[in-house]
C-alpha cells in the first residue's frame, strides 16, 4: 500500500471512529467539505499545517496518519442515525 493511500485510509477511519461527518471536520479545521472528501480519496497532500488542524480535530497525533492499518472494509459514509 502506497504511503498516499495509508494517509487516505487513515483520516477516514479517525474520523468513523469519532463518528464525524466531512462537514463536522470540515468546520473544526476550517476548510471545506470538499477539501476533506478529496483528502480521503487521496486528491490533495495536506500542508503542516492543515494536518495538524485535522489531527487536533480528530484528537490523535499526527503521526497516526501514516501508521499501517489492516482495515477489513471502511464503511461508505457515517451514520448519524445511530450517534449518541
């Protein structure tokens, strides 16, 4: 797996697992939703300082986003049905 895909991969599964919508992290690191949905399809490599934004927002370190995860499937979208 390429480095760009491990990041891509990475950002999707932090924010699933804080059960964030793209918006909802969007506004916390003040870019677009379209900044962050191209982040996760491996569109853009984000600057310093953007990810650190995101890695404050997702509450990790920003090292986590190049760690190698054995990810069974990501789900397509969050479920904000099921948020508490």
């Amino acid at each position: 797996m390429k480095l760009n895909e491990v990041f891509c991969n990475n950002v999707k599964y932090f924010r699933y697992r804080k059960r964030y919508t793209q918006e909802h992290v969007a506004e916390l690191t003040e870019t677009s939703v379209t900044y962050i949905s191209q982040l996760e399809l491996g569109h853009h490599t984000p600057s310093f300082e953007k990810l650190d934004a995101l890695a404050k927002a997702l509450e990790v370190e920003p090292f986590e986003f190049y760690v190698r995860r054995d990810f069974k499937k990501l789900p397509a979208r969050v479920d904000m049905l099921d948020s508490e």
